[in-house]
C-alpha cells in the first residue's frame, strides 16, 4: 500500500461504500427528513430529542429545529430546487440545543435526491475563526488569479492562499496524468509536514471509486484524525440508510483514519479540481492537528477551487491552441521544403520533423528504405516494426504511449521508446512516417530524480521512494501521451505529404509521359530525317556513276581519283542513311510479348555464321538457353548482331571460340556471349554501345558500329540491361539480361 | 507498234537518273514522262493537252508513290477501277522499302515495286529486269529471265 496522504482504502476493508457509512463525525449533528413529507426520517444519535430518536418520528424539520421564517423560506427553496447544489448551502440559522447550553449549531442544508439533509455545525473555538476581512481578501486573491501569467504561478498563489485562509500547516495541488497516476505540482507548507513537491504517485493510490466519488463530492473534511464517529439512526425501520455523499460530517472509514494518524496527519480537507465535467486533481490541505475549518473558509476555498478549474480551462484551451499553432508553424516550415525537393523526405530536417510531434526519434520508411531522425531504432528493428504497424495503421494514423504493452518485438529494439504515433503515406508503397518517444522515467532520469533530498528523518513518515519506485514500476515503457495538438500535426502532415506524394507522382508520370512523347517525337524524327535524305545521296551516287560510265576516259587519274571517291562516299552516306532507317523503324515498332526460344535462336544464328565463314576456325559452344518472353523478330536480330561481332572480331585469331552461356539469377535471365578476339580497353566501355561509335578503324574491322547500339536497344526495350567486360587483346564477354516476368517498356524510354 | 512506257516522277534528279537508266537498258519503247499525278491521268484518261495523242494504253506505268496535286495511290486506284486502264501493268517506285503506303498499294493491285536503290548501277539492273519482265526489250538480252524478279504480293 503506497503512502499517499489522502489515499482512500477501499475494497475488503470496508463493507460500507464510501457515500454510505451510516455515521458522522462529532463536531455537529446530522437530521434527514423526506422531501415528499418534510417529516424526519433519520437523526445522527448526537442530535438532543427528547425521547430518543424514535420521539422524532412524524415530525417535521421546521418544527423540530424551530426554523425562523425566513430559514423555513430558504429550507422550501432547497426542497423545490433539483439536485443541482453540489454543496450544502447556509440556513443563515442557528440553532440552540436545549441540552448542551448555549451552543450555537450553525445549520446547513442540502437535498441530494428524496432526502433533505440539515447538519449542524458547532461553532469553531475563537482561534480558528476567518479574520473579519476576508471577504475582502478573497476578492483581491480572485484578482490576482485571473492575472497570472503561467499555470506554475497560478498553482502557487492557490496553495498559499488557502493555506493563509484555513490554517494548514501543508497545502498542495496534486495533478492527474491520463492513466490517472498523479504528481504533486505545487505545495505551500511550514516544517509541521514534510514536502511533498514533485512527488509522483501512482493510480491505485488514489482508486477508480474514490475518483469517481470525486467528481460528485467536491469538497471533503476531517477534522480530526482521531474521532470516536457518532451513528445515524433511522426514526423507523422502514427508511434505508442515508446517502452522505454531500454532507460534510460524513464519517471516514476507521482505516484510512488510522492511516493517517500513522502519517502524522491530524486533520485534512480537500478540494476536486475539475478540468471540462473531468477530475484534474485535488487541492489538498492538512495539519498535524485535528483543525476545523469555519463554513464560511469552506465556501472561499471552494470558490477558489471553481475560479481554478475556470481559469484551467481557459489556460488550457490556450494552451492547447498555442500548441497547435506552435506546430501548425513547424508543419507549414516543414511543407515548404517538402514541396520544394523532388522527393519529400529530402525536405525534412531532423529538428522540425520532432518538434513537430515532440518527439525524441522519427523515421521515414518506404519500401526497404529506411530515414531516421533523432533517437530512432535501427533498421531491421523498424522494418519489423513497419510490417506489425501495417493493418493497424487503415485508418492512416497510430498512436500508442506504452508501445512495450502492444508490440511483442521490443527485446529487439534498443532504446526502448514508450510513445509510438505512425501514420502511412502510402501502404502500397510502403511509406510511412512514425515519431518515437521515449518512456517516462527516462524523461524524469534526465531532469534528475526528485527524490535525492528526502530526509528520512523517522519510520513513521512515509516513504517517499516507496511511492516513487510503485509509480515507477506502474509507468514502466509508458512515455507522456500524445496531445491532441500533436496527433493533429501528425494528420495535418501526413494529408499534406499524401498531397505532394502524389502531386509528385503525378508530375513524374507526366515528366515520364512527356519524355516518352519525346522520345517517340525524336525517333519519328529521325525516321524521317533518314528517309528524307536517302533521295539526295541516292542522286549524288546517280550522277557520279553515270559520269564514271560515260565520261571516264575524258578523266585524267587524278579526276577518275576524285571520282571514285565520290562514289564510295555516297554509297557510304546511303549506308549509313538505310542503317539508321532500320535502327529507327525497329524502335518504332510495337514489342511483341511472346514465348522465345534463346536457344534455338543463338543456334540458328551459329549455323548460319557458319555457313558464311566456312574458311574459319571457330569453336562454338551454346549452352543451354531459357525460354524467354519478348519479340522473336528483334531478339533474333540481336543475336545476329552479337554473334557476328564476336566472329569478326575474333578473326584474327587462329581458332576462333565463342561461348554463349546462361547464368542463373533471381528475377531475371542473364546470357553471356564471350569470345577470345581482340577484346577492347575498358575504358571505353561506355561507347562500345553508342551509335555509330567504333573503338577500331575501318581498316581493322569492317563495320558501321551500329551493331551494339541495336543490341541495346532491343534488350532495353524488353527491360532488360546489357554490359561488357573486356581486355585489349584478351577477347570480350558480353552480357544481357532479361526480366522473368517481363513487363517492359511498349515503346521506347531512355533510360 | 511498241506501247510506249509511262514514266511518272515529279523530282528532276530522280527523273534524270531514271531516264538514263532506261536508255542504257536499250529499251526500244518511247519513253512518256508526266511529273505529277494529275498529268499522269491526263494521259491515261487522253484528257486536256493529251487529248489528242493517238489511242492505247502504256505498256507499263512507272509511278513514283509520293507525287504532287494526285499522289502515286490514288493514281493507281483510278487506274484500277477504270474499265479500260485497269490492267494496266503498274510497277511503284518507292524511296525505301519502309514505306507505309506499299500496303495499300499491295491491296491495290499493284504488279511489283522498285525500291530507288543507292547504287546507280543496281538501278540500271532493275531496270532491265523490268523490261524483260514486260518484254518491252528489243532484243532480250542473254539469260535475262531471272527467277529473282521482284513481284508484288512477296
């Protein structure tokens, strides 16, 4: 059992329910009467009736206290009044008992559903009356109150006023978190009691029932932690015990009075601060001597507690407010650079995106990528992660702040964060953005532990540390929830990303689109450019040829020299205008997606290359070829193009070898064709696959260099890559590849 | 009476080139040249400045696919659905063997087409290769009958 000083013992200690004790404390007396009837129905065995309690019987409040007119007025005021007074409301009365002399019992009222409750109060010994001018004191507190700049200032002023008010020796405001366990955040004290500042307590201290029985009671007393309680008797039978919930002479269960003799607490009162119809916390107040506190105090402290729950809302709503225009700037700073880079995540900085949601770590994943920011678990730690957050985040957004309750991988992860607030971009993609937050106790080991100083000066105090290590094991993996503000900035800012996800998307489609068009555009271009200029070369040839044919022999050796020239230049220019006429055309044409035979191609294509060079030496080997998809047409014209440049380029080897092999690969076919010809310097790989681009004269080797640029195109178009090794004088390897599941490109995209 | 060639070309090199082909395949037949293809109809149809010209159809139209005001496809098409042209042997002459409109032309019905070869004297032997094919050769020269004629519909 924890050592909290207003702790409630509740459960099998107790068989009478908190608001039904059936007693009262001894400073006054207690009458119950029914609304219906007005007639007595309970009186607290204390209360002087002649003949007992049962004399009692029948007989009406007014007449048994003989209420003054205007006190019967206030009584029927109370009695038509629903149940809407939380509190017990002055008779401006008193009443004098005809057995104890002259004492004065300053009576109260309230109804709480059928039942009309007066209880008398005996006047307070002399010392412990409210100065005269409190009334005046309390107008001046209200004052200062709505003028104080911070919640801290405000908790202050509170906790000494109703200190200087009632008398106190120790007065403090005890907050609840959003799991209910709960901090004292503000204390006003003389040495009577030890502090209590800053001391955390957990939930249980402070149970469900008596939390709840808080919101209805606002304002509790017990004034002496050492009462003999004086029971209440029903007139008859037939009435069922009293619901005392509002009666402030209701008895306290003789546990918790012993709990606090054990605490040194002689007396205590306090209030329930309320935040928006929910208990934020109490104000607490107690001494190390019984004390009793003037109705009138009562009332101030009360008022004082309702101006505090007022001014928690405003401050609270500004703050909130402040909150989320303090991270709607962040989000705003973080769009524009978001918006500005290509891809989002380029426009994050590590400080924006975890201020956005006070955070301590962020990640970004998408796909196998993973950014981080701050203190963000590794990455396999996060893909795990991602794919457990996957099916909870539908909905676009997570949050959790005991992340080590719900995710069963936290052995995994290193730094063992509380707070979780995820939301996915894109599930197709795999894109989502998630912030961490540390747990709790971590935050607070950071700040120092408050408890340090503690004097233990006697074991009947309490112990501090207790409360500490019992809060601490309750809050364990917990992290400070997500504020509303921060959920929101995280919704803001994943609808804004999701925008420019897909604003991005959409200006990459329509770049990808608009290059493609291009690329058509070029390609029809320059089909038709070839086209165009095969008629001028094909007259120049012309006319060359005919004045060879008929004018030759009016040439001299040098004018026949020109000539010839002529004429091999023209016929090299309409070479090379039909070659790229049929390298154009080819990427025109659309790709046919069927089942191709590698190997009977290579075969076919080594047959016929045989054929050709029947004076060559050329071993061959052609291994096992897959079935491929693609267009038959153009990969029967790539195996021409790369067989028969490992022939031509191996011919001045003595025995020429050519080996055409397949490789293994995951998801794609890689074919290799290598040959032991003159190979090439790898320097200049790059243009071994450009048009026209030759690294060997014409004089070495035949050839208009297009050969490789069609090879390319071809494996291009199916999606495929194409690569080289090689060494001057070594032979050559090429290599291409082939998706499996081959969607490639219909027309063509350089990529 | 040789009929004579109708030879439709509207570019002047390209049509140089070819008349000069023609002669040097000794082509006894009078060569007509028209350079677009509203002056080609005017021939075949015997209308406006050729309405005089003595009666008969060519023996062979050699017609250019791209030609100004009535282009080669359209001319054939009049010559195709004319009751008196429409066998009229026709051969195209095209500028590569890309073009799109040798299908329509195939459909059509045209006899064979010639792709304007790069080398000259190429052109000279296709050339012939269509007289002998059209016998419109004066004396057929040794061994001129190849297999290897091109023909439309390959």
């Amino acid at each position: 059992m924890s050592a909290a000083p207003f702790t409630f013992t509740f459960g099998n200690c107790d068989s009478d329910p908190v608001n039904i004790p059936e007693a009262i404390q001894p400073h006054g007396f207690l009458l119950a009467a029914s609304v219906e009837s007005g007639h007595i129905t309970h009186a607290s065995r204390n209360f002087p009736a002649q003949g007992g309690g049962a004399s009692l019987l029948g007989q009406s409040l007014k007449s048994v206290l003989s209420l003054s007119p205007g006190a019967a007025i206030l009584l029927d005021d109370v009695v038509v009044t629903p149940d809407l007074a939380p509190r017990p409301i002055s008779l401006q009365a008193s009443w004098k008992s005809p057995d104890k002399g002259d004492s004065e019992y300053h009576l109260l009222i309230h109804r709480r559903h059928g039942t009309l409750f007066v209880e008398g109060e005996l006047p307070l010994p002399v010392s412990d009356r409210m100065p005269a001018d409190q009334t005046r004191l309390l107008d001046a507190l209200l004052l200062r109150m709505g003028n104080v700049t911070t919640l801290g200032d405000l908790c202050r002023l509170v906790t000494d006023e109703m200190r200087r008010i009632t008398g106190f020796d120790r007065v403090l405001i005890y907050q609840f978190d959003a799991e209910w366990n709960g901090s004292v955040i503000a204390e006003s004290r003389n040495d009577a009691l030890p502090a209590y500042l800053h001391h955390r307590f957990p939930a249980a201290d402070i149970p469900k029932p008596a939390r709840d029985f808080y919101h209805i009671n606002r304002m509790r007393l017990i004034a002496s932690s050492d009462f003999t309680p004086v029971p209440i008797q029903a007139v008859s039978d037939q009435f069922a015990p009293l619901d005392l919930t509002h009666a402030f002479l209701r008895s306290i269960s003789p546990i918790h009075l012993e709990y606090m003799r054990n605490m040194g607490t002689g007396s205590s009162m306090s209030v329930s601060l309320m935040l928006e119809g929910k208990l934020w916390g109490l104000l607490s107040c107690h001494s190390a001597q019984p004390r009793r506190v003037p109705f009138a105090s009562r009332m101030a402290c009360d008022l004082i507690g309702n101006i505090f729950s007022l001014q928690l809302a405003t401050r609270e709503r500004a703050r909130l407010l402040a909150r989320q225009v303090e991270l709607r700037f962040v989000l705003s700073r973080l769009i524009v650079q978001m918006a500005k880079a290509t891809d989002f995540v380029d426009g994050l900085n590590e400080a924006d995106t975890l201020a956005l949601t006070g955070a301590h770590g962020a990640a970004v994943m998408r796909g196998d990528s993973c950014y981080r920011f701050g203190q963000a678990p590794q990455k396999a730690e996060l893909l795990l992660l991602r794919d457990w957050l996957a099916p909870r985040c539908e909905n676009g957004v997570f949050s959790t702040h005991c992340l080590g309750e719900i995710y069963p991988h936290m052995s995994g992860i290193a730094d063992f964060p509380g707070g979780l607030l995820a939301v996915s971009i894109s599930p197709a993609e795999k894109l989502y953005v998630v912030w961490f937050r540390a747990e709790q106790i971590q935050t607070i080991l950071w700040g120092g532990d408050p408890h340090q100083n503690t004097r233990q000066a006697d074991g009947l105090r309490m112990n501090p540390r207790k409360s500490f290590e019992s809060w601490a094991e309750k809050v364990r993996g917990h992290a400070l929830p997500w504020e509303p503000a921060e959920i929101d900035a995280a919704e803001n800012f994943r609808k804004e990303v999701v925008d420019l996800v897909l604003l991005q998307m959409a200006e990459k489609a329509t770049m990808m689109a608009e290059l493609q068009r291009m690329n058509h555009e070029l390609e029809a271009f320059a089909y038709t450019v070839s086209h165009d200029l095969r008629a001028p070369f094909r007259h120049i040839h012309g006319f060359a040829e005919l004045l060879h044919l008929e004018k030759r022999a009016q040439l001299d050796e040098d004018g026949r020299h020109y000539l010839h020239r002529i004429l091999s230049a023209a016929q090299h220019a309409g070479d090379l205008v039909d070659t790229l006429l049929s390298f154009s055309r080819m990427n025109l044409t659309s790709l046919e997606q069927k089942p191709v035979d590698l190997h009977a191609i290579f075969g076919a294509e080594r047959t016929a290359l045989t054929e050709r060079n029947k004076t060559r030496a050329i071993q061959w080997t052609v291994a096992d070829l897959p079935r491929v998809t693609g267009d038959a047409k153009l990969l029967r014209i790539a195996a021409q193009n790369l067989l028969e440049n490992a022939v031509k380029y191996t011919s001045l080897q003595p025995i020429a070898t050519i080996e055409v092999q397949s490789h293994p690969a995951s998801n794609e076919w890689v074919i290799s064709i290598r040959d032991n010809g003159i190979g090439f310097d790898m320097r200049y790989v790059e243009k071994l696959f450009g048009i026209f681009q030759r690294l060997h004269s014409s004089e070495e080797f035949s050839g208009l260099g297009i050969g490789l640029a069609t090879v390319k195109r071809i494996i291009q178009r199916h999606g495929g890559r194409i690569w080289a090794e090689g060494a001057p004088g070594a032979g050559a390897i090429f290599y291409f590849s082939l998706p499996r599941q081959s969607s490639p490109s219909p027309t063509p995209a350089h990529a | 009476m040789l009929k004579p060639i109708l030879l439709v070309e509207d570019n002047a090199d390209d049509l140089e080139l070819a008349l000069r082909a023609l002669a040097k395949t000794n082509l006894a037949n009078e060569v007509i040249t028209a350079r677009d293809g509203e002056q080609a109809l005017l021939y075949l149809l015997r209308e406006g400045s050729f309405a005089d010209r003595p009666p008969g159809n060519p023996a062979v139209v050699l017609l250019d696919l791209k030609l100004p005001k009535v282009d080669g496809i359209e001319v054939l098409q009049r010559i195709r659905t004319h009751k008196e042209l429409h066998a009229v042997p026709v051969v195209m002459l095209t500028a590569s063997r890309m073009e799109s409109d040798l299908t329509r032309a195939y459909n059509l019905g045209v006899n064979a087409y010639v792709v304007k070869p790069m080398n000259f004297m190429d052109f000279i032997e296709a050339v012939r290769e269509l007289g002998v094919f059209w016998a419109v050769l004066n004396e057929p020269p040794p061994g001129s009958f190849k297999s290897a004629i091109r023909k439309s519909g390959n």
